[in-house]
C-alpha cells in the first residue's frame, strides 16, 4: 500500500482541509496501516483460512472499499479527530467554511 494521505495530515484550517476530507483522509490512512499489519501478520502467522480469505477481500484500495468497510476506518478517524479538538485544536466544517468561520 501507499502512503498517500502522508502529507495531508496537517490542520484543515491551515491548508483548506475540512473536517469530512481531514476524515477521509485519517480513515484512508487508517486502512494503509491495517493492510499493511494484516498481511505481516498473514505472512508470519497460520491464520484460519476464512480469516484470511475476509483480509484478503479487504486489501484493496481504501476507495474500493464498500462503505461499510470505510465506515470501520472513519470509526478510527472520529477518534483521532476527537482527540485533536480535545488536544485545543480548531477544526473546520465545510459549513463553517462556507459561511467564513
């Protein structure tokens, strides 16, 4: 997999991003990550075959992901995100933005 949401990661308010596409963004980055420890873990470890046959439907692209597999790594996402405005960062909506907040 690819490391393609590297350097989107950085505040939504300094670089455009809103919340849905900092969202997108962390889950895509999110599904890189699982892919990558799923198939080490494929490669080192006997897994049951149904296992792996779910793992192996699932290391495709983040967009070819069906939205419920997406829906999985936003979960991880929001978790992120709530970290960060816990953290005091302000975050963005494309609402806000649309109305100049």
């Amino acid at each position: 997999m690819t490391n393609s949401a590297d350097d989107k990661l950085a505040e939504p308010q300094n670089n455009g991003h809103s919340v849905h596409s900092l969202r997108e963004t962390l889950a895509r980055l999110e599904h890189d990550q699982w892919c990558e420890w799923s198939r080490s873990l494929a490669e080192s470890e006997a897994l049951e075959p149904a296992r792996l046959a779910a793992w192996r439907e699932r290391w495709v692209p983040y967009a070819e992901l069906s939205e419920a597999d997406k829906d999985l790594d936003r979960a991880y996402a929001d978790r992120v995100i709530q970290l960060l405005e816990r953290s005091g960062m302000t975050l963005t909506s494309e609402k806000g933005r649309a109305e100049g907040r």
